[in-house]
C-alpha cells in the first residue's frame, strides 16, 4: 500500500470510527429516557438487536485498523486497545439487557414490575454504552494523531 492510498485509508477509518461512535452515543441517551412501551419486554429486545449490530460494526473497524497497521504503529496499537475496550462495554450492555430479558422469559418469576425492570437494564445498558462510545472516540483521536507516512 502506497503512503498516499495508507493515509486516505486511516483518514476514512477515522471517520467511519468517529460516526460509529456517535450512533453508539445516540443509542446511549435513547436508552437513558423513560420509554412508555405496551410491550417493555419488546423495546429491549429491539434494544439489543441495535447494540448487537454495532458490536458488528466496531468489530469490522477492528479488523480494519489491523489492516491499515502494516506494519503497526503505535497509534494504530493505542486505537486497537481503545476499540477492544469499546467492545467490552458492548459486550456488557447486551448481557445487561439480555438478562434481563432472561429475567422475563422465566415462567412464574415473580416479577411484578417489568416496566421498572426493564427501565433498569436500559440504563446499565446506557452507561455502558456511552463507554464504549468514549472508547470509540478515543480510538479515532489515537488514529487521527497517527503519522501521514
């Protein structure tokens, strides 16, 4: 890879790093408001099938910041650490939110109060979120401070 086709390669990285991390910012703050849902069980399912496909997303920018790092420089190895780190706090929001719907899916658990229940894994889901959206911004001011060659 040419320095040139390199650069313009990190420079779309960034951005797609960068994007990502404001839908994942976006998705956060939706999760932080009360939903009044007919189905709350429903909303976090849709919850997690959101958060599932960003998990997607950033790992595919995983893989290419590998790509891009031939040979890796240390702000390709610092944007990596931020993204796994990302990953993590995913990682946590979706078992956050599917244990909850775990929670819900068991016959005569007693739960008396699903909406609040609900509303509970929304928001540890948020906070996580929003670290991994942190993260995510992180890795892209690590590839923006990269070397052009």
């Amino acid at each position: 890879m040419t320095v040139t086709v390199h650069h313009e390669a990190t420079v779309l990285l960034t951005a797609d790093l960068q994007e990502e991390s404001e839908q994942i910012q976006a998705l956060a703050r939706s999760l932080d408001l009360p939903q009044r849902a007919p189905d709350p069980a429903r909303l976090l399912s849709r919850n997690l099938l959101h958060t599932l496909v960003h998990l997607a997303t950033v790992s595919a920018s995983a893989a290419a910041v590998v790509d891009a790092a031939d040979p890796p420089t240390a702000a390709h190895l610092r944007a990596l650490a931020r993204i796994e780190s990302t990953l993590q706090s995913m990682v946590s929001a979706s078992g956050s939110m599917a244990t909850v719907l775990d929670q819900l899916s068991t016959p005569d658990s007693g739960i008396t109060d699903t909406a609040g229940l609900v509303q509970a894994g929304r928001l540890r889901a948020s906070a996580l979120l929003a670290s991994a959206s942190a993260h995510l911004g992180a890795a892209a001011a690590a590839l923006r401070a990269a070397p052009a060659g």
